[in-house]
C-alpha cells in the first residue's frame, strides 16, 4: 500500500502544485486581495491533487473534475469561520486549472480541420473532434455541478 | 424620493453584475439597499446588457431601467459593494450617500498593477500548460507569450476593442509567440504550449455563473453568459488556427 502511495506521490505534488500555481495567477487577475489568495492558491492544490487522485485509481477525468470540486465547495464551506463571505468565489478560483480550455481548442480545431477537408475521409477527425465538444461540456457541468451541489445543500448560499 | 431610490438599488445592481456577480447576487444587492431606504422591491429583471426595477413605497411606484456595461470579474470590488449593500440595508444611509460611496469604492477599490497581472497569467498559464502535458523548455516560452497576451488584452480593452475581436487578436499572437519560443526552446510539445499560452482568454467565472444563473431560475442570463463565453473561444481559437496556418503547425 505505501509503496502505491510512494508511486503515486511525485505526479500527484506536481499536479497539485501546478494547480495551485494556476490559480493563483488567475486569482491575481480576477482581482483577489492578499490573504483570499493564498487560500485560491490551497484551493487549486486541493482541486487538483483530488482530480489526480481519482484518476490514478481509474476514474475518468469527468468524474476526477466532479470529485474534486465537489471536494473544494465543501472544504471551502467547512472553511466559512476563516474565509467569511468569499468561501464561494475561492472554491470557483481553485477549481479554475480544470477548465477545458484546451479540449475546446482541440474541438473547434478540429472542425476547422473537417471543414476544410477534401478528400472525403475526415471521419476520424471529426470524431475525434465532437468527443473533444463532449468532454468540455462533461467537465465545465462536472465543475458546476460539484461546486453548486455542497452550497445549495449545505444551505451556505450567502450574499 | 422613490426615482432616487430606484436609481441607487440599480447602480449597486449594475456593479455587482460587471464585477462578476451572478444574477442572484445582483438581485439581492438590490432588494438589500432598496429596503434600507425604506421601500420595497415588487419585481427585477436582469438581461445581459440591462437592469430593470420596479420599486415601491405605500400606493406609489416607479420601474426603472439601467444599462449594464462590460461584463468583467474583479473580486475585491464585487465583496466590497455588497459589504456597501449590507450596511444600506440596515437603514441610516441616503440615497445620495450611498451613490457617493459607491463612486468611492469603484474609484479607490485597489487592483494589482497590470505588470503583475502579466506575469501572473502568464505563470498561470504556464502552469495550465504543465497540467496538459507540456515539456519543461516549453514551460518559459508559454510564460511570456501568455504574459504578453495579457498585456496586448490590455491595451486593446483600454481603447474599448470589442472583447470578442481581442479574443481573436489575443490568441493569433500568443499562440504565435508561444510557439516560436517553444520552438526555439527545443520543445517537443510545441502545439501544447501554442494552446496553453492562450488559455487566459478561457472564460472560466463566467462559464460557471451561467450554470449557476440557470440553476437559480435564471435561464436567459444563464443562456447569454453560455453564448458569450462559446463567441469568445470561438474568436480565440480562430487566432490560434491562423498563427498554426501561419507558422505550418500541423495538428
């Protein structure tokens, strides 16, 4: 069991403190102030070392993304006594670095390329393509979701 | 008396909504100074360019419509205004002080210098292009084209350039930045980091506000904000496939 854990650790530091790294930048331009950034920065941490460890043992990157951010709502809400009214707008910038952006430039790159074909044979693209549209819908609904869910049913939906 | 009333509750309400804010919370800015100053709210009806109030006091009532400006996210302005809608709400403020107030905090509310916004998004990006999979020599390149790119988005929303055409002109260069860099860098994950040093131009709180807006009964804020956000990936992604058609990168 720890010598999985071992194996696991060095990818699962490294994604977290990338995610953290990445929230933290978006944080800076979303305008958050000094101490609500360092907790944007713990929260990217959280969001990605949950993803990462489902994914290491067989989820799916859609279910990684709805775990880990249903995991940063509700550590952001258990963190209300220090975080005040921000808990909500913390949890969103930690779960920021999932965001498919880049699946949506695969999609739509993708579909240029399909438009622009040819020769007839662009089937595989254009699969290839709509399961890169799927995934961005999947996962920015897998982010939604996971992070209004612990709000609404923990009743911390505040102004 | 209630004209004033209606005016300042839609102020606060159009700030809220340019902060960021989602639809719920514009609404309840509202309601919150509109029953500090002693009236009532009957209805409000937020699209994505306006505001509309109807508010009463006794058998008198007047409904009211502001436009809302560019949608943006600044976080320390959009919790300082509702802090401002909280103290209105517990009554002692005029219509005139909390307007006077509220020019104060839009004017002062600090923001982080714009070279160290730079630097941050490009950090952020360069992280994101980790996350994907991108090698080590790229990770430098995709910095400081994605750091440019914010700086460039900069410029162009200053001169008030139509968010969607900065979209496009944002992701042509930092896609072309990040993959001559890369290039030279000795990358072998040229595409990624040409990919990763756009993703700042990623609408990410206004992709989530739609779902939030949707699943708190407000489907045509909801559906604007999932538009927006598709427009400006489009127009970002268009940039991207010129600098590739441009620069021969094959996907």
């Amino acid at each position: 069991m720890s010598e999985m854990w071992l194996a696991i650790l060095p990818h699962l530091a490294h994604q977290a403190a990338f995610g953290a790294l990445a929230a933290a930048g978006f944080g800076v331009l979303f305008n958050f102030g000094g101490r609500t950034l360092l907790w944007c920065t713990l929260a990217g941490a959280l969001a990605l070392a949950a993803r990462t460890l489902v994914q290491q043992f067989g989820g799916s990157l859609e279910a990684g993304t709805f775990v880990a951010s249903l995991t940063t709502s509700c550590a952001a809400i258990l963190a209300q006594r220090w975080l005040g009214p921000t808990s909500s707008a913390v949890a969103l910038a930690g779960c920021i670095p999932m965001v498919p952006g880049a699946f949506f430039g695969q999609a739509m790159l993708g579909y240029i390329a399909v438009a622009a074909d040819t020769s007839g044979t662009a089937t595989a693209q254009l699969v290839a393509a709509s399961q890169a549209f799927v995934r961005v819908v999947t996962i920015v609904g897998a982010i939604g979701a996971g992070l209004a869910i612990p709000a609404y049913l923990m009743k911390s939906r505040q102004f | 008396m209630l004209e004033r009333i209606a005016h300042v509750a839609l102020r606060i309400g159009t700030t809220l909504a340019q902060s960021g804010a989602s639809v719920r919370v514009v609404h309840e800015g509202a309601r919150l100074v509109t029953s500090g100053l002693g009236a009532e709210v009957l209805g409000m009806r937020s699209g994505y360019a306006s505001f509309e109030i109807t508010v009463a006091m006794g058998p008198l009532t007047t409904t009211r419509m502001m436009q809302i400006g560019p949608h943006g996210v600044n976080h320390r302005l959009d919790f300082a205004v509702r802090d401002l809608a909280v103290r209105a709400s517990q009554g002692g403020m005029t219509p005139e002080e909390i307007s006077a107030e509220l020019l104060r905090l839009v004017q002062e509310t600090p923001r982080h210098p714009p070279w160290l916004v730079a630097v941050a998004t490009g950090l952020a990006c360069a992280a994101f292009g980790r996350l994907l999979g991108a090698d080590w020599p790229s990770f430098v390149p995709t910095l400081l084209a994605a750091g440019l790119g914010q700086r460039i988005r900069h410029a162009l929303l200053a001169h008030h350039t139509n968010v969607f055409v900065v979209a496009g002109i944002v992701g042509y260069f930092a896609a072309a930045l990040g993959c001559i860099g890369a290039r030279l860098a000795g990358s072998s994950t040229v595409e990624l980091a040409m990919m990763a040093s756009t993703l700042l131009l990623v609408p990410g709180v206004p992709s989530t506000n739609a779902q939030t807006d949707i699943m708190d009964g407000y489907p045509t804020m909801g559906s604007a904000r999932a538009i927006t956000v598709i427009m400006i990936m489009v127009f970002a992604v268009t940039g991207v496939w010129l600098a590739e058609f441009l620069l021969r990168i094959h996907a």
